[in-house]
C-alpha cells in the first residue's frame, strides 16, 4: 500500500474513532457559554447601533 494511502486510512479510522466520542460530558455548561454569547453579541450590536444613531444625530 502507497503512503498517501496508509495515510489516509489511518486518518479515517481516527476520525470515526473522535465521532463516537462525546465533545463534552456536560452539556449544561455548552448550553451557558451558547447563552452568554449570544447575549454578548445582542450587546455588541445594540452599542452598533447607538454608536450609528448618535454619529447621524451629530451630523444633523
């Protein structure tokens, strides 16, 4: 068998081998950090708009 194909097949098995393994044992804390980013970029764009608001309110 070739390298490039020895390579491959091990790097498929490996790939099976991660896809049976769960990323995280707790899912509450993936849920928590989901939360807080979503309500970090809420906050990013509301201050986008104040700051595009307050730039056009200037200008007038």
């Amino acid at each position: 068998m070739s390298k490039g194909i020895e390579k491959n097949k091990n790097s498929n098995y490996d790939h099976l081998k991660y896809s049976r393994k769960p990323l995280v044992n707790d899912i509450t804390k993936v849920d928590k950090a989901i939360t807080e980013c979503k309500e970090l970029i809420s906050i990013y764009v509301k201050s986008i708009e104040t700051a595009r608001k307050n730039k056009s309110w200037k200008n007038t």
